[in-house]
C-alpha cells in the first residue's frame, strides 16, 4: 500500500469512475431504449425509458417465441452445466486419488485436449451430428460438455489439495465400495469448488452462440442468442433499410441478459474471486 | 493398490466423451477435406488433396489467418494496457469500493456475444441508431452516416469491444500476478526513496511480465478462432472489402452459405497447421523463457 494525499486518491477515482460508465453505458441504453418508442430511440438520447417496454415485448414475441427461448436456454444450460461439473468433478477425483498405470500420461492427454480449438472442426462436429439424426436436439449442445478439460484441471488441482485419503481408507475399512465413497463422502467436501465452476460454466452455456446456430433450425427450439439474432435479422437491423423495431430487439437484448445479470450480481464475490484464483478463462 | 484400478471408472465419462464429440469430428473434418461433397446433395467423389491445395492456395485463407491475428494482436495490447493499469490502482491503493469496480468491469465479459453484438449493431445503425442520433443531433454533420459500411470503423469498433469485454477479466488475473510479489520487496524500495512510478516500473512490470506474456501468448489461440462478434457485426459477410471476415467465418462461409463441406474442411486442414506452427512456436519461446 502506498500513502498518498486526499487529492491524488481523488484523481484516481475519476478514471475508474469513467471505466465504469463505459462498463455500464451500453446496458443503461439498452435498458432506456427498450422501454421506448421507435421514434423516441431514434430522435432522442434521453437514458429514460418512457414505459413502451410491454408494447416492444409484444412486438418481438410477434416476430418469434422468445420466452420459449428463455426456457429452451434455462434447460440447455441447467442441464449442461450439471452434466459437465458431474463428470468433470468425477474425472478430476479419479486422477487425484487413484495412483493407476498411466495416470500422468493421460491426465497430458486431458490437458492436451485444449489445444484442439472446437472451431477447427465444426464442419465434422456437424457433419457427424447430421448423420446421427441429431440437427435440431439438444444433445449436441448439451453431452459435449462432459469432456470439459479445463474444468477438470481446476477440480484435480483443488481435489489435490483437500481430499484426505484417511477418509477414504476408513471408508473402505466399513465397507463402502469406491462409487458409494465417492458420492457420499467425497462430494459434498467437493461442493465450493463445484459450484464455483458451476456459474462459469452456466454463463458460458447460457451464451453460446456458433453450436446452437449450426445445429437449432427450428425457431421453436432456439436458445436466446440465436433467437435474439433471428429477431434483429427479421427486422433487418444492419442493413442499410430504415431501420425498423429497434425498441423490440432491445427489448429481446434485455429479457436474455436479465437471468445472467442476476446470477452476477448473486455471485459476483464468487466470479471475481474464481478470477482471482487464476483458475478460469473469462 | 488393489483399488487404483478404480481409478479408470472414474476417467472414463472424459475420454468416452472426448472420444465422440471432440476427436471424431476432427477426423471426420479431416476426411470430408478429401470428398466432393454438398451439405444438400451427398455425392461422395473422392478428391485426394485438391481441396488442402486449393486452400493453401487461396489468398482469403491467408487474409482470414492475418485478419484473427490482427484483431487479437491489436485487441490484446488495449486490453493489457489497461489491465495493469487498473490492477496497479487496487494493488497499490486502498481503493473504496474495489470490489464494486471490479464486477463492473467485468460484467461485459459475462453478456453473450450475440447481445453484445447486436446492441452495438443497433448503436451504429442506420440512419437512427444512437450514435447517428447523437452526432446528426448535436450538429456534428448533417446527414446520418452509414457507419457499418466502413472498413475503418468496423475495425476500431471490433476492437472497441474486444477491449470492452476484455480488460476486466484480464485486469483481475493481473491484479492476482501482482499481489503476489512480496510486500519485503516494496518495503525495502520505500526505504530506498524510490517513488511510486519507479516502483511501478523497476518492480511490478519486470516481476509481472512473465504472466502477462504466459496470458499473452495462450490468448493467441483463442484470439485466432475470433467469430462471433465479426460474424454478427457484418451480418456474416465479412464487410466491405471483407475486412472483418476472420478464418473461422471463411469455413463457416464454405461450409453452410456456399454448401462445399469438401473445401470448408481443407480450409480447417490449413487452419490447423497454422495452429500447430504457432502453438510449437509459442510453446519453445515459453520453454526458453524458463530457463
């Protein structure tokens, strides 16, 4: 810590003060533009809604389902989310533990995963799905999720740290065998770091946007980013038309952020503390 | 031990996983590079090499690989120069409010691309997104400007946001860097007389570089598949003079606008040898930075 007078501390307030407006600028017009008319947004900068956020709701609901897509992304990112901190928790557990032939070369292996980028082969990825007759389910965007490398990275690291093998063994001694072990006494010790990388892991799937667009071509089924897109491309937002609806795909823009700006703002000790840890990739 | 064979029962959801939905499709993308073959219409032609060959050829391969590399390139030094600055401030200040300053700056990176995106879509849009509104309101020009019709502006606003959502994250990992030196080694440096700005320079920055080019150069990875955001901007077409079409948006392009999945894959084979070049590189210069 470095001692310094009123003022200077005062003159570093004022750049972390416009940082923060920049942060919050573009949400603050999002959320003051979907509340007003399509002629309010385009004669006036004025940052407050004058109550037509129903009326833009019901017109971007008119153009597609977009509550369904609230909860097609609720169930595509609950159960990933599930699925991948499960296996992951699972897989981290078994290379921490177990000292089997190995071990090393293949948590290398895990590791090395993370340097094949997804993009480098979602012409396959796609391709594949095709052919099992799976374009437009879930289970693409959802079971890919159970191989997640990073995440086992973290986990093995914290279950290094804090699985007692004492526990274990006196466990085994009464009989338990090693799956029961696992779920009744390793687990719930497990939960902090599991959720952690839980919130993570739901924001990132909750945002999804390249999977979802090559492989949901049914509007019914899309999850918000790409319904939001499909939204502004019904109204034809960037092209060079006058541009029409603008407050409706606010409006979508703000009803598919409100679920993660209330998990950030719940979390927020939790996701800038993960952060901090230097455990997870933003 | 008679237990560790457990040990594979446990690994194994990973590897059957990895196995189904990551390694086959890189194969698979691997031996659709050899076909002629149409998304619509399955026609299995082999091809040999033609396709990687026309793709080493192909000079918008080359412009796609330059243009991901520019953007992170560009995007990245924004991002850690105000990375450390701000970490600087709330490593070496009592700060009110640090925790608040933080989530706010890294509640961008949280929002999806896609809202992202659009939001600033409609900002730049025309004739009536806001910016028009403010620069035609406040008598700055007196017509509205076609704003994503220029090159220039597509390249400062791609990277406006890439820094947007960016520093934040960045700013938080650095911070963790830096409060990480000792304190002795400051104290001992007050003693001395030396002032905040020297501290900061013969300090921090020479004790904080390693992890900042370590986050540097692993960034490059994720730097190079760079989509979402130019995607969308651009409406998928890469704007004027493709300009913002990265190499992720060129396969995609092939392989789902144009519908040759044959030459979209020999895109990917070239993409991944340049990959493989740059990891084997970044790779060494870490490894020699060790020692």
């Amino acid at each position: 810590m470095i001692g310094i007078s009123r003022k200077q501390k005062l003159g570093l307030y004022i750049p972390l003060i416009i940082l923060g407006i920049f942060s919050l600028l573009p949400f603050l017009i999002m959320v003051a533009n979907s509340g007003k008319t399509d002629l309010e947004i385009a004669t006036s900068l004025s940052l407050l809604p004058t109550g037509h956020l129903s009326e833009n709701l019901a017109t971007a609901t008119s153009l597609a389902p977009l509550y369904r897509g609230v909860l097609n992304s609720l169930f595509v990112a609950t159960f990933a989310t599930v699925l991948n901190i499960y296996f992951s928790t699972m897989v981290a557990y078994g290379f921490s533990v177990y000292k089997f032939k190995h071990n090393k070369k293949l948590f290398l292996f895990v590791l090395l995963t993370m340097m094949i980028p997804g993009q480098l082969t979602f012409i396959g990825f796609y391709d594949m799905v095709k052919s099992m007759g799976l374009l437009n389910s879930y289970i693409p965007l959802i079971l890919p999720g159970i191989a997640s490398a990073g995440n086992v990275y973290f986990l093995k690291q914290y279950c290094d740290q804090i699985v007692a093998i004492d526990t274990i063994e006196s466990a085994r001694i009464d009989g338990a065998n090693e799956m029961m072990i696992y779920h009744k006494c390793i687990l719930p010790i497990l939960t902090p770091a599991m959720s952690t990388m839980a919130i993570f892991t739901f924001i990132g799937n909750w945002n999804n946007y390249l999977v979802p667009l090559l492989i949901l071509n049914d509007s019914n089924k899309y999850t918000l980013p790409v319904m939001l897109r499909y939204i502004a491309g019904m109204s034809s937002i960037s092209s060079v038309s006058i541009a029409n609806a603008q407050g409706a795909i606010y409006a979508s823009a703000l009803v598919s952020v409100i679920p993660v700006i209330i998990i950030f703002v719940i979390f927020s000790k939790r996701i800038v503390g993960g952060l901090n840890a230097g455990s997870v990739k933003g | 031990m008679k237990f560790d064979k457990w040990g594979y029962l446990f690994i194994a959801p990973f590897f059957i996983a990895y196995f189904i939905f990551g390694l086959y499709p890189a194969i698979n993308t691997f031996r659709l590079a050899f076909f002629q073959y149409d998304m619509n219409m399955p026609t299995n032609n082999f091809v040999g090499l033609q396709y990687v060959i026309r793709a080493l050829q192909d000079p918008l391969v080359y412009h796609g690989i330059f243009n991901a590399i520019k953007y992170w390139a560009v995007g990245t030094v924004f991002v850690q120069f105000t990375a450390i600055l701000v970490a600087a401030v709330f490593t070496f200040f009592k700060i009110r409010g640090t925790h608040f300053f933080k989530s706010i700056f890294y509640l961008p990176s949280v929002v999806s691309s896609a809202v992202v995106a659009t939001i600033f879509s409609l900002f730049m849009g025309y004739p009536a997104g806001f910016v028009n509104t403010l620069i035609v309101e406040s008598g700055f020009v007196d017509e509205p400007i076609y704003l994503l019709g220029n090159p220039v502006i597509i390249f400062c606003l791609v990277i406006f946001i890439s820094w947007w959502m960016g520093y934040g994250g960045t700013s938080i990992t650095a911070g963790a860097g830096m409060t990480s030196i000792s304190d002795e080694l400051y104290e001992s440096a007050k003693i001395d007389g030396a002032s905040f700005p020297q501290i900061f320079r013969k300090i921090t920055i020479p004790l904080i570089w390693p992890v900042l080019t370590y986050m540097w150069m692993t960034s490059l990875i994720y730097g190079l598949q760079a989509f979402d955001i130019q995607f969308m901007l651009t409406d998928s077409s890469g704007g004027p003079n493709g300009v913002a079409q990265t190499i992720s948006m060129y396969i995609y392009k092939h392989g789902f606008e144009v519908g040759n999945v044959g030459y979209a894959s020999g895109v990917s084979i070239v993409f991944f040898i340049v990959i493989v070049v740059l990891s084997i590189i970044m790779l060494t210069l870490l490894q020699r930075r060790e020692k």
